[in-house]
C-alpha cells in the first residue's frame, strides 16, 4: 500500500498507523517525525514484535482489505491548483563562468579518469566505480567553485535590494552529502551585511524548530529584523517544512545528482527532491503572487557547457518531471 505522502506509507501497519493518528491534531516539526514519535512511543514494537506474528492468514487477508478500502474511499493525491491560482513560478538561470584556474581544479577533481579524457564536457555517467573512479570528488569540487559561492551572494543581495523586498527571506537549498551547505554558508558569513541561518549537527530539535521559526513567522522584534535573511538547508530537509508565508525566493545552489557514477543515479527521485524543495515556498498559502526559484549554473571558462548544464537538462526535462510527480496516473 502507498501513499503519496512523507513518508511513504509502505504496509498496512503504517496506514493503521495513520488513520489512528487522524482522530487528533498532530502537529509535528522537521525532526520531530510522527514516526519518531511512533517508535519512541513504543507502538513499533508492539507491531513488528507481537501483533504480526500473532496474526491469522485469515486475519492478515481481512486487514490488507480494510486498508485497500481504506486508500480507495480516503485517499487521493494532492491537488491543489485551484489554491494555487493568481501565483506565478518564475525560473531564473543564474550563469557564471569558471576561472582558468578553477577550470584546471574542475577537470583534475575526475579522479579516476585518464588525463587524457578529462574535459569540461565529462557526465557522472562516464565515470565507473568499479574501474576506480571517484565521482564524489568530482561532485565535491564542483559545488566548491569560487565562482558559485559569489554568484550565491550576487543574487541574495541584488534580492535583497529591490525596493520592497529589503527584509524579505531567502531560501538556499544545497547537498549536504558533497559539503555544499557548508561551502554555501561560508560564502554567506564572509559577506559583511549579509550572513545566513543554517541547521547544525548539534543542534537539538528544539534549537533546529526554533531556527526554522524565524523563516515561517513574521518579525515582530527588533532582535528578529536583526537576523539574517537567508537560511541555508540541505536537500534532505526538502519535505514536509512550510515556508511559504514568509518566502518567495529559492535558491538551488547545486543541481541534485545522488549516485556513484555510471548508471547507478536515479533522475526521477533527484527531480522529485528538487520539486519537493521549490514546493517548501510555492505551495497553498504563499501571499506573493510571484515566486522566484533561481538555479546557479557554472560553466567553463570559455562558457562550455559543465556538469551543471548537464544536470539541469536532466533534472528539469518535462518526461522525467511527470513520471516525478506522477503525472500520468
């Protein structure tokens, strides 16, 4: 059984679980899962340990119907284009080229690869874990360019100087896995004037909701206006945050690949990420009637055409969207 929902619902324990959960409020924050709750509650182990095995072939058939039942006449996909009339999803591509030495730093990062075939034009897809390549390094030094962390802070301060939109939020989604949430936030904190929120390792559920706060809530302080306007999240933070009453500007500071080169990457599941990202501010409740999702792209120095290009065309192609999103179902 499935449902389209964080997290997916993958067996008729979980939707038992979830229609018992729908008799109360249950309001939850980022890490404060109601499947954590769930566990630390003790119910999983009731479930996985003693209800199962106790079951009945006959018992099991009846409740895989009733949960059956349950997803025909309860559940529907989210549909919300109704709500989200009068708003408008404006797509920027944010160009910059590379320095000749960050051009030498982009091809010697394909560690694996013969030098002889190392290029600006080089895919994941070329690189072969088995053979010894490293594509993380490659992943890794591309999200670290110079070029990219002051192209991130060109767009947060030309936002920032509009009239109108001075203290408005700034959302920056980057991949953690590749270090690019800590690149991207060093960049920010070197700008004097500018700064940005992130979500540390340390810090506790309390402290991380009460970070995410600042972005969700309008400042009412003096200390609240004095905060930064731009908070730095990692992908795996792409679902289940609402951010839209107080953000229209997104940022993807890297295009998403998850994989180890060759044919191991997944473009549906990585449009599916980015799409849940852009989906934390352009969704039901969001005031502005335009919001602006922007997309770095770095290229090489004589502007060729890099791996951010190439990750766009695959992340954005509209086949790859629709099988994302289930479009067809």
């Amino acid at each position: 059984f499935g449902l389209t929902a964080t997290p997916l619902l993958d067996s008729t324990n979980r939707v038992i679980e979830l229609a018992n959960l729908m008799g109360n409020a249950y309001v939850v924050g980022l890490s404060n899962h109601w499947r954590n709750l769930e566990k630390e509650s003790g119910r999983d182990i009731f479930l996985s340990n003693f209800l199962e095995p106790k079951q009945s072939r006959e018992v099991r058939r009846n409740i895989y119907s009733k949960c059956q039942d349950y997803l025909d006449h309860s559940c529907c996909k989210n549909k919300n284009e109704e709500d989200m009339e009068g708003i408008e999803l404006v797509k920027h591509r944010e160009v910059v080229n590379m320095s000749l030495e960050e051009g030498e730093l982009y091809k010697s990062s394909q560690s694996g690869i013969n030098p002889s075939a190392q290029s600006f034009a080089i895919k994941v897809e070329d690189f072969d874990a088995t053979a010894g390549h490293d594509v993380s390094k490659f992943l890794r030094q591309n999200a670290k360019l110079a070029c990219r962390g002051k192209k991130l802070v060109e767009i947060c301060k030309k936002i920032l100087s509009e009239k109108g939109s001075e203290n408005t939020k700034i959302i920056v989604f980057t991949d953690g896995r590749i270090g690019a949430g800590d690149y991207a936030r060093d960049c920010l904190m070197a700008e004097d004037g500018l700064g940005c929120t992130w979500l540390d390792k340390e810090d506790s559920v309390q402290a991380k909701n009460k970070k995410l706060a600042w972005y969700q809530y309008g400042d009412v302080t003096e200390e609240d206006k004095r905060r930064p306007r731009v908070l730095v999240l990692h992908f795996e933070h792409a679902a289940g945050l609402n951010l839209q009453a107080e953000c229209n500007n997104l940022i993807l500071f890297t295009p998403l690949y998850i994989g180890d080169g060759g044919t191991t990457g997944d473009p549906v599941n990585d449009a599916s990420t980015e799409l849940q990202a852009i989906g934390r501010v352009f969704r039901p409740g969001q005031p502005k009637s335009k919001v602006n999702v922007y997309r770095i792209e770095v290229k090489g120095p004589n502007g060729q055409e890099c791996l951010d290009g190439q990750l766009i065309r695959r992340n954005t192609d509209e086949g790859t969207i629709q099988m994302a999103v289930n479009a067809d179902d």
